[in-house]
C-alpha cells in the first residue's frame, strides 16, 4: 500500500472527512453563487454500476475542483474522487495541504527516477480501485493556448493495472465476479474564458459523455486472435493505449460548447489574417447571426443560450467587441463608431505557449474551435460568402 509519504509528499494521508467537508463548502458555493451561471449535462451517461474514469480537458486552474463538484452532484457514489495532479502544486506550502485534502497527490515521470514513478502509478491504481472512480486529466497540463492536445496514456495505464488488479487473483487466475471500467469523456466549457473569480463567469458548463468500455476497447483487442502470436506484446499494449486515448479526446472535443467568443474570435482573426484592419459592425452582426444560425440548424453542436436567441446574441456580440477593446485587441474610434478596427499587431503576434491566455483572447478563443473540423467548416462557409460582397 503506498502512501503520500512514499511519494515525498510530507502531508498525512487524505481522510473522508475532510474530503466530504471540503465539497460540502464547495456545494454551498456553487448553489449560491453560481447557481445561475454552472450547468451540468449528461449524468445518465455515468453508468455508476462500474468503475469510472473521468476523462477531462484542462483549460484552467478551477477545473479540478467544479468537476469534483459537478460529480459528486451527478452521481450516487459518495465516493471521495481522487485526481493525480502536477507535482509542484501538490509541493506548494499553500496549496498542497489543500490539494492532498481533496484526494490529489503527484505525478511523477521518467524526469523523476523509475522507482517514484512506478509508486506514483500504484497510488492512482489502488485509490482508484478503493474509491471506484477518479479523475484525470490526460493532457498533463493546463491548456493555456486554447488547443486540445493528444492525451497521454497513462490514465489508460492505470485502468489495464486495476482491471488485472480486480479481475485476476494472484495467480493470473481471473475472478468470477469480472468487474467492468468505464471511461467518461469529460467537457468543462467557459464564458467567456476561465478566470477568477468564478461569479464574473456568464456562462460555465461540464457535460459528461457516453462512456467507453475499457475491456472492449483495449483488454478484449490485445487478448484477441489478431495479437495472440505477436512478438512484441508491449508495443501492442501501448499501440492500443494510443488508440484508446485519441478516440477519448476526440469525443471529448465532440462535447465542446461554443459561445460568442469563439464564433467572433475566428472572424477577427480571419479578418487580421487576410490584412484587412476595417469591417462594419452590421456586417459583423450579421457573420455572426448566420454562423449560430447555420451551426444551430446543423443540430451537430452544443451551443449557449445565446447563440441561439437573436437579441440576447446582439447583447452578447457587443459584450465580446467591449473585451476586445479592454484588451487591445480592438482600436477606439470615436468618429467611425460603426466600424470595429482591428488591432492587426495584437491579433497577428505570436505569443509562447504559456502567454497566449493572457496576452491574446483572440487566438485563444480561435483556438478552443481548432479540433472541431465540422463548426470550422461552416464557420468558413459563412467568411467566404462575406468576402464575396
């Protein structure tokens, strides 16, 4: 049984308790202040019969906790839900003894030395095995340029050792009992971007996917006729782990919900791209109207409220060129107030990877869309009609 202390963490082991009196607080705050602007979807797909994985995007610090919350609401599982989070955070003097009390403890890689590794991987399997489910996100980190990257296989990892773990005694004999892991893909969505506080938040939804069977996926495939014979049973092993963890992320991009931000991100920016600093506010308006208009008719996409009621999108559509303005993005122009000039040095500069956040809601917001081809695709169809006029 390894414990924090085996993983150079000087904080004592996680208890209930404290667990539950820290969602309980959590709860409070959500039922009054964000009661009006957090939303969940999808509880019925948690299947809560078999083992759960959480599979989550990362887009910014408070992930963690209002998915531990929306959760804990959806579910019937009182369960604590553990999350392995990045090292540093758990090592942090302020944040650590809180993050440990929420069942976090660190991940560690190749960088640290085999031994903490492989004690950092039988942590996450046998938490997850005691309290049935756990949250993890497979991206490894925040994603602070807005893009959905390819997720790591070590959650898959965790869920091949605890179903050997569950299904097989000691001697490779298998249980009778077989126990079944289900993977959730996992959603949270901001609007506009994540930021603090959560109360400024317009809009925040988590919406839970159709879950993906473990053993059907990777047990059964690696079992089978195919690779009984196979000469390398490692790299089949992990070639079906990558299988696995791409057909997560992309049903987790699939659970994307658009907002303005995003729709009126990749005008600008398709407007900066082609030098063109000027364009009419009614056109604007209008771009934008028929993108919701189209996306909402293709019924394909999870959409906000606001796309798709005409007068709360105008209210809204103005609310994201106000940011805009705040942030630089945007020239004032007293004098031609019917036009939105574009800041083309903002919109254009290339930013590194951990900056692009804060330094260019433009490219961030155009990059929330860039693994959804079929909103691209209709989105584009409307900036092509518009370059005609």
């Amino acid at each position: 049984m390894v414990k924090l202390e085996d993983l150079d963490i000087p904080y004592p082991d996680p208890s209930e308790k404290a667990y539950n009196n820290v969602i309980k607080l959590a709860y409070f705050l959500v039922e009054r202040v964000l009661k009006d602007s957090l939303e969940f979807y999808g509880s019925e797909n948690l299947e809560e019969q078999h083992y759960q994985i959480f599979l989550a995007n990362h887009k910014f610090y408070t992930d963690p906790i209002l998915l531990q919350v929306a959760i804990a609401i959806s579910s019937d599982n009182g369960n604590p839900i553990p999350a392995p989070a990045y090292k540093s955070y758990i090592k942090h003097p302020a944040l650590g003894p809180i993050m440990t009390k929420l069942y976090s403890y660190p991940i560690y890689g190749k960088e640290d030395g085999y031994k903490i590794k492989e004690k950092s991987m039988q942590y996450s399997v046998e938490s997850f095995v005691k309290q049935k489910r756990i949250l993890v996100f497979p991206e490894g980190r925040i994603s602070h340029d807005g893009l959905l990257s390819l997720g790591r296989i070590g959650s898959s990892e965790i869920a091949w050792r605890a179903y050997h773990d569950m299904n097989y005694d000691k001697d490779g004999k298998p249980e009778s009992q077989k126990k079944k892991i289900k993977i959730i893909p996992t959603e949270i969505s901001y609007s506009p971007i994540g930021g603090i506080p959560l109360k400024d938040m317009d809009e925040m939804t988590i919406r839970f996917g159709k879950s993906i069977d473990f053993e059907e996926e990777v047990i059964k495939q690696y079992n089978s006729i195919k690779y009984k014979f196979h000469k390398d049973k490692k790299k089949v092993k992990r070639n079906l782990q990558i299988k696995l963890m791409r057909k997560v992320m992309k049903e987790i991009g699939l659970l994307t919900t658009l907002n303005i931000d995003n729709l009126g991100s990749r005008v600008l920016y398709d407007f900066a791209e082609k030098k063109r600093d000027v364009m009419k506010i009614d056109h604007f308006h209008e771009m934008i109207q028929n993108m919701a208009n189209n996306l909402k008719e293709s019924e394909n996409f999870y959409m906000l409220n606001h796309l798709k009621n005409p007068m709360m999108l105008r209210t809204r559509t103005e609310d994201f060129l106000d940011r805009c303005r705040k942030k630089g993005a945007l020239n004032n122009n007293e004098i031609y107030s019917d036009l939105i000039h574009l800041n083309l040095d903002y919109i254009l500069k290339e930013h590194d990877f951990f900056d692009v956040r804060n330094d260019n809601i433009i490219k961030y917001n155009y990059n929330l869309l860039e693994h959804l081809t079929p909103a691209k695709k209709i989105i584009n169809k409307e900036l092509k009609n518009i370059r005609r006029r």
